[in-house]
C-alpha cells in the first residue's frame, strides 16, 4: 500500500506515470486535497486552508478507507502534510519515499526570500508574492528550473497548471495556503524529531534542477536517517514528468527490499 501526497499546484493527476507499473504490485492511493484537482475547493472564508486542516481532512480519508499499514510518497506540499499524518500514526507507516519535499531550512532556494517577507506582512507583500509563486513565469520555472535542456519538457505541463491557479477563486485559495506553508517551516524541528525516533526506512528521489527546492534538503534527510537512500536525478521539481521510469525502478528496488507486504 502506497498513499501518496502531491504537491503545488499539482493534483493526484502527477502520479499518472506510477499508475501502470507499480500498480501491479502495490494498493495506490492518491487524494486531492480540498482546493484542488477535482475535489471540491470550498470558498475560503467558510473554509481554513491551513497545513493541519488539509492533514486533517486526508488523514479522515484514510481512516475511512480503513488504511493502517502504508508507505508515504511525500511531494512538496505532500512532504509537511504527510510528516503530521506520521507523526499522529508512527505505527502506520512503513516506510517514506521523498520526491523534491523539504523537511529542512538548508533545503530552502533564495525564491523564498520574497516568501518569508510574505509571512512577516501579507498585505505589503501580497504583489511580489504573486509574482514569485503565481504568475506565468513562476509556474513555468517550478518545471524548468535549472534544467540545461527545457526544450525536452513538455509545455502542456505549466500550461495545465496556470489554467489550474486562474480557476475562480483559485488564487485566494492558495494564497491563504501558502500563507500557512510558515508552519510547516516552524514544524522542520518536530518532522526530524519523528524521523530520528522513528527511522523508518526512506528512499530519497529527487530533482536536482529544482528552483525551489536545493540538493541540500536532500542531502539533508540523511542526518537524521543515517540508512535512508537519496538519489539525485537530472530533473526538476516535478521529477516524475521527466524520469517516471527511473524513479518507478527505484521505488520497486525500495518496497521490495524494505517493505513487507
């Protein structure tokens, strides 16, 4: 059993490539969080989305599926909301598998300089943040990052996404959202508390032409997991777009030497 947890702006939509191979083998499963993809994306101002609501609502969704036993797929947002759900069930999780999710502060690019000014004063901040995190030009970075040949990455994909975040009311959404994302940060010490107690077994993939994201913060899941595996892929932050067949070897490699089903 596999449950995995995309991230911004994404949908279970980026687990397609997984879906056919490891599907054979495994139980995958793979929410939207409220707000995106096709689940409903209540208005705001009757809906709080902070990091612990979405937890929330995805951990209710497991247990109504009656899952005890599984192992994390972490992406971006899915690396915070899926560390609270550990951190509330250690007994759950099998195993973790990290793709481009960061845990640690040394995993933070300078990008997030205009969004650390956002926490401290939101209202002075909100135009540069737009600019960093929502416009054309970001949603195209977070795909292209450094990549030396972006001419091999298909359009299709932030094109899909800027749609996504020009939904009616989809920007007030992630907005508010990212507004939270400075408790996650908060929550760095508590995520490598429960990783060091706990050490369950993790397979580290990650793109290393990722804008947001740094090798550090990779690297970086090490200290804490001495035994963890990391795998530094010529990709972006959407690694799965660019090396879904490499990863998929890596994960089976993983669950079937770590994991008893």
């Amino acid at each position: 059993m596999i449950l995995l947890l995309h991230g911004f702006p994404s949908s279970s939509r980026m687990f397609d490539s997984l879906l056919p191979t490891l599907g054979r083998r495994y139980h995958l499963i793979a929410p939207d969080y409220p707000g995106f993809g096709h689940s409903d994306a209540p208005d705001p101002k009757t809906f709080a989305y902070t990091f612990d609501h979405l937890t929330a609502v995805t951990d209710d969704f497991a247990s109504q599926l009656g899952l005890t036993r599984y192992t994390l797929y972490l992406q971006d947002y899915g690396g915070p909301i899926g560390f609270r759900i550990a951190m509330k069930h250690p007994e759950r999780v099998q195993a973790i598998i990290i793709q481009n999710a960061v845990s640690h502060e040394a995993g933070l690019s300078p990008l997030w300089e205009t969004r650390k000014a956002f926490w401290r004063d939101r209202k002075s901040n909100e135009a540069a943040l737009r600019a960093n995190f929502l416009s054309f030009d970001s949603v195209r970075g977070r795909h292209v990052g450094s990549d030396p040949h972006p001419e091999t990455i298909n359009p299709d994909l932030w094109s899909d996404e800027f749609a996504f975040l020009n939904r009616p009311g989809e920007a007030d959404i992630q907005l508010d959202l990212f507004y939270d994302y400075q408790t996650n940060v908060q929550n760095y010490p508590n995520f490598q508390k429960y990783m060091k107690e706990h050490q369950p077994p993790m397979l580290v993939v990650w793109g290393k032409y990722d804008p947001s994201f740094t090798v550090a913060g990779a690297k970086a899941y090490a200290n804490d997991i001495p035994s963890a595996e990391v795998h530094l892929l010529d990709a972006g932050h959407f690694a799965l777009d660019q090396k879904s067949v490499e990863i998929t070897a890596l994960i089976e490699t993983f669950m079937a030497a770590k994991v008893t089903k």
